[in-house]
C-alpha cells in the first residue's frame, strides 16, 4: 500500500468514475428493454369547461370615526395657505 495522499485520490476517483459509467450502461439497458415503450398510450379526454359564478365585492363601510379621521388627513395633507 501507499501512503501518498494522490495516489489514494487517484484511485478513488477512479472508483468513483467506473461506477458512474457502470450506471450509465444499465440505464442506457433499461432504456433498451423497457415494456411499456411500445404500449399504446390513451389520450386524455379534455375537461368540461367550468362556470364561474361571478363574484361581488362590496366596498367596506366606513365608521363615523373612520370618515372624521380621513377628512382630518385630508384637510392636514393640504398646504397651510389652503386650510384658512
């Protein structure tokens, strides 16, 4: 055996690249034998086009203090000469 540090990397990596040339042949096999290539495949049957009901969105409401405070902004949003 060896103790150099590239010689165990070289090895390694060596394993490492065996095994995934390995695993490419057997899916390139299973790709080759696969049963359900030739199967004749159903196509799917378009859906029913859905109704959607329209949808009614009231505007909320606001309280009498809610309206008191938006005119408040309003009115100190204007400049000072406008507010007399």
């Amino acid at each position: 055996m060896t103790d150099n540090p590239m010689m165990i990397m070289i090895v390694n990596m060596t394993i490492v690249f065996v095994v995934l040339f390995l695993l490419g042949l057997v899916i390139d096999l299973i790709h080759k034998l696969d049963p359900t290539k030739n199967s004749v495949q159903e196509e799917p049957q378009p859906l029913a086009p859905i109704a959607v009901a329209p949808v009614v969105v009231e505007e909320p409401r606001l309280t009498q203090e809610e309206a008191e405070l938006v005119d408040y902004e309003a009115v100190m949003d204007q400049e000072p000469t406008e507010r007399q």
